[in-house]
C-alpha cells in the first residue's frame, strides 16, 4: 500500500523544527508511515470490529524531509501472527531518495 503526503510551510508540525531551517521532524514521519499499515489491517481482516494500531517500529532515518517535499510511504505486510501483523516500509521524497526505512513495524487489533 502507498501513502503520498505534501509537507506545507505551514504544517503544524514544522513548528519549532528548526526555525530558520525547517525539518519534518521524525515522529511526524513515523505517524504517517504508521497510518498507511495501520490501513492495510482491515483489508487484511474480514468483518474488523476495532480500530487497529500500531505498537512498535525499528526505523533508520537517512534524509531530512522539508517543506515542498512529497512523502510517499511504500509499505508491505510481511506476516502476521494472532492479532499481530508485521509490516515494512519505505520512505521518500519526490526524488526519490530515501528519507527513511522501517525495518519492522508491528500493528495490531
């Protein structure tokens, strides 16, 4: 599954990070990528009653992410177990190149 989003200038989340040089900061990034699993358990799932969540990650950031910079989250089901389900993940910028790898992510419902 594949998530796109656009960092604004006047994304919240570029508040105090860095004035003067602004940078998207990681946990902003991690929420995103975790968004775009957390989408894939219902498809997974038949008949899901409960909102999944996401209760780990391993990431390596490699590139700061900025505004003008379009993010898109490549993320892939790796395997589940229960009610657990394990996944990982790319991040990039518009060019391609990575901003982040998520090594494991693991949701759950």
């Amino acid at each position: 599954m594949t998530g796109v989003k656009e960092i604004r200038d006047d994304d919240q989340d570029l508040e105090g990070h860095f004035p003067g040089a602004p940078t998207y900061p990681g946990y902003a990034q991690d929420e995103f990528v975790c968004l775009v699993a957390a989408a894939l358990i219902p498809i997974a799932v038949e008949g899901l009653k409960t909102n999944p969540y996401v209760v780990q990650k391993i990431v390596r950031y490699k590139k700061n992410a900025v505004p003008g910079d379009k993010l898109v989250a490549t993320v892939k089901l790796s395997g589940r177990r229960a009610k657990f389900f394990m996944f990982s993940a790319e991040l990039k910028n518009q060019g391609n190149e990575m901003i982040a790898e998520y090594e494991k992510i693991i949701g759950a419902v």
